[in-house]
C-alpha cells in the first residue's frame, strides 16, 4: 500500500482546480522518479524536461523550475509527481527501500576507498563547487588554529558586494547571500565546538552586525536572509552556552541588540540566555530594561524587552500586566493574553479575557480581530456552546462580510442546526451591499458570487455573475461548474482566451 504522507485532497487545495486538471495529463511525462526519507523527486517532460522536488513531511511542499513554479505555485507539473506517487500502490515503500539500499551500498562503497582514491573524489568536487570549496576552507583555516583568518573568511562570507550590484540585494540574488550568512553561521558555530567560545562570540556579534546593515538595503520578500541572521542569532546563543560570558555584559549587549537596529530587524529572545546570564546578569537586564522602558513608555521594543525577561522569569502574571498596560482597540491584546494563559493551563482566564476582548472591541468601535473571533467561537464549539458559537460567528459576519467569515458562520450554523435559517438573511446582506453599491468598502457584489459559488448554489451564481462577477469569479465558477454547465463554462474560456490573445508574456502564455 502507498504510504505518502499527504492526500489526492491535499494535492488539490494547494494546486487549485485548473493547475490540478492540468496535472491529471501529465502523469504519463513523469520519469527519473526517486524517494529519500522525506524527498520526492522525478523530471516532467512538458515544453521542457522540469525538474520536481516534493517533500512530504509534516505537510506537503513542492518545488519545480517550470516559470509557474519558480514563482512559488504548486504547478501541474507537481500535481504530476504528486498524483504519479499516490496512484501506484506499493510504489512508495519500494522506491524508499530503494534509497536506503543505495545508501547502504554508498557507504560501504565509501568504506573500501583508499585515502588518494577519497581525496581525489573531494577535489573534483571543490573544483565543480564553489561553495563546498568556501566551507571547506573555512574549516581548514580553522584546523590550523588561525582564528584571525577565521574572522577574516566570515567576514568576507557575510560581504553583500557580489550580490548588489545595483546597490542593493535584489530579490533574485537574495538566496545566495542567504546561502553565505548561513555558512558563517556554520562556521561560528564550528568555533565555538573547537574550543574558541570567546572568539565565536565575538564573530557572532560583528556578524548580526553586519547582516543588519545589509539588511536595510534587502529585498527579502521571501525571508531567506532573515531566517539566515537567525541562524546567526542562534550560534551567538551556542558560543555562549559553550563558554559563558561575562553576564553583566552580555546583559548590555543584549539590551543595545533589541532596542538598536537589530532589534528592528532580527529577533533575538533575550529569554533564551536565561542560563547563559545567571541571577546576575538577569538582574543587570532587568535594570536596564526598565530604564529604557522609563525613557520610552510607548516603545514597542522596550515592551518587547521586558516582556522576554518576565518569560525568563517564569512570571506568567508580570507578562500579562505588561500586555494589558497597552491594549490594541480591535482586540489582538486580550488574544495574546488568552494565548499564554491557555498555554500554562489556565483555560478559564483565557476564555474570560478572550470575551473581553470581544466588549472591549465593541466599546471602541473597532472591527475585532479576526483571530480572536475565531478563538472565542472555537473555545464555544469545544464547550458544546454552539449557539453562542453562532452569535459570534454571526456578529462577526454582520461587521466583517468576507468569504472568510461566511464559511466560519456557515460552520458554526451547520454545528448548531441552524443553516437553513442562517443562510438566507447572510445573502440578503450581500445582496444589499451589492446593489447600494458598497463594493468600494465590503466587496458585496463580488463576496456574493464567492459564498454562492463555495455554496455550490451555482444556478444562483449564474444568475448574479452577469452583474457583479469579476474576471477571475467567472473563471473560479466556470471551473466549479463546469461538469454541469459546460456550455457556459467553456463560453467563459473562450471569452478569457480571446481577452488573453491581446497581450504577450508569460502570465498570457
């Protein structure tokens, strides 16, 4: 039997129904099929050989270098890959047993090489791999205990010089100073382990430096270099567990990180070094905390600050008066407060002020945040409170009518009975927001055709599409339709193949 860890479903919400079709007649392109523990690559032959990559861990994720996929889709090519592994049972567990015989045989193979025959193999790699080559480096400067070489090599890893050359990193060329940020890390990382703490410390904190000021001129609209300088962060805190710095100035440094430009920019948990600092160094923490607090009430970095020390603490109850001491109108605060409550298992607080949230919304005149909404119905539904899980549902609806909060009210009326009753005001609303003309402030007209069309209530969404559907409306209902009404849908193709003809490109193609 199959033993993927994702579903036919799961391959179809990420694709979306036109890619997903589209996939179904490529299964027969799929070739070069290979499984590891959690990897999944194969070759797709479309207009091109593309190569797939799906990893199957906790949640299905994919990638292929087709020009819809580079740009993050989960093209047809994947739901090729995908279908092909799901829809040949037995296939899986003997490709996986496959590729552990492979690395048993690579390893015994390795095994029974001579030194000159091993090192021959290194070399040709260093000569077809420029960054096997800086890491390798790296470490034989480190192995001949040269540590001012060392700092030099992360110095020269963490240069933005060969990835901005407009000024800037673009986000194209992000990815490769990401790549290096993460081999400094690596090597800080090596310092440390080889008996060099004090040195490590010193090369991580030049290096989030550093990271920080490129980071200013980044477009890393993905966050690759982001969680790179995390990965910084996180061989500071490893040099410093490997040996303990001085506490008071660790302290220090750890106050002028969070309220500098660092702070802004990457997020260091001063919580963290809790054992690093000791009693001492906390209290030096605290003291400054609080000082900068005092200059600056209303700093979001200073709250930031003394909330990471009250979680060093332990002190769930300083944590939430430091919360309280600011709470947003819509509400977000209560859910903050709800949440760590919750979490040391003080569930019936949580609730109390989750609801509070939801008055003190109201009082303000504020739309409530929409992730307390769905905590407060949530903890309702598992109360067995499905009418009061509804009022929530329903008053959300009522001040926020989004395709989002129709399908949560539709939920919580279906879990309470009461859908029949509940549908037919919900449209009416939509219905009148689309003929007052209000599109400009809700979107009626449109959020209309998407709650008809997620109802499956297609004959109505026919009827309304003519007035108030958009482009892509007449493309989602034509898909959901199309097996009933193919002569309207193909109509609706046709008339998007004819508009799309007008330009180049490939978005057109």
């Amino acid at each position: 039997m199959c033993t993927a860890r994702y579903t036919e479903s799961d391959v179809r919400e990420l694709a979306g129904p036109r890619s997903y079709e589209r996939g179904l007649g490529y299964l027969d392109a799929v070739g070069r099929l290979r499984v590891d523990a959690d990897r999944i690559t194969a070759t797709v032959q479309g207009t091109e050989r593309y190569r797939v990559a799906l990893e199957d861990g906790d949640s299905l994720r994919a990638a292929c270098d087709c020009p819809y996929g580079e740009d993050g889709h989960f093209c047809k090519h994947c739901v090729a890959v995908a279908l092909t592994v799901l829809r040949e049972p037995g296939e899986l567990p003997a490709l996986r047993g496959e590729a552990a015989a492979r690395e048993t045989a690579l390893d015994t193979w390795l095994d029974g090489l001579s030194r000159d025959e091993l090192l021959a193999l290194v070399r040709k790699r260093l000569a077809e791999d420029a960054d096997f080559k800086d890491l390798l480096s790296v470490r034989a400067v480190m192995a001949g205990g040269d540590i001012t070489a060392v700092r030099a090599d992360i110095t020269a890893l963490l240069d933005p010089a060969e990835f901005s050359q407009y000024g800037y990193i673009a986000y194209e060329d992000a990815h490769g100073y990401a790549a290096q940020v993460t081999r400094a890390a690596e090597a800080i990382r090596d310092l440390a382990t080889a008996g060099q703490g004090a040195a490590a410390i010193a090369a991580a904190r030049e290096a989030i430096r550093r990271v920080t000021g490129v980071y200013e001129s980044a477009d890393d609209s993905d966050g690759c270099i982001a969680d790179a300088a995390a990965e910084l962060e996180r061989a500071h805190l490893y040099a410093c567990v490997a040996e303990p710095p001085d506490p008071d100035e660790t302290a220090r440094w750890l106050v002028d990180h969070c309220l500098g430009d660092g702070g802004e920019y990457l997020e260091l948990e001063p919580a963290d070094y809790r054992d690093v600092l000791g009693a001492q160094g906390l209290a030096t923490l605290r003291a400054l905390g609080e000082e900068a607090l005092a200059r600056n009430p209303s700093g979001w970095a200073e709250k930031y600050l003394m909330e990471s020390l009250a979680r060093a603490a332990g002190d769930l109850d300083e944590l939430i008066a430091i919360h309280a001491a600011d709470l947003d109108p819509d509400g977000y605060t209560h859910l903050v407060i709800a949440g760590e409550l919750e979490a040391a298992e003080r569930a019936g607080e949580a609730l109390e002020w989750a609801e509070g949230g939801l008055r003190h919304a109201a009082t303000e005149g504020e739309p409530v945040h929409r992730g307390l909404v769905d905590y407060v119905a949530e903890r309702y539904a598992c109360d067995d409170r499905t009418a009061d899980a509804l009022a929530v549902r329903r008053d959300h609806f009522q001040a926020e009518r989004s395709l989002l909060a129709y399908r949560a009210l539709r939920a919580a009326a279906r879990a309470d009975g009461r859908w029949d009753a509940e549908r037919p005001p919900a449209l009416e609303l939509l219905r009148a927001d689309a003929e007052e003309g209000r599109k400009s402030r809700w979107g009626g007209g449109a959020v209309l055709i998407d709650a008809l069309t997620d109802d499956e209530d297609f004959d109505a969404a026919w009827i309304a599409a003519p007035v108030l559907a958009t482009s892509d409306q007449w493309l989602r209902l034509a898909d959901a339709s199309a097996a009933a009404r193919p002569a309207d849908a193909l109509a609706v193709y046709v008339r998007d193949v004819v508009a799309r003809c007008q330009y180049t490109g490939d978005g057109s193609y």
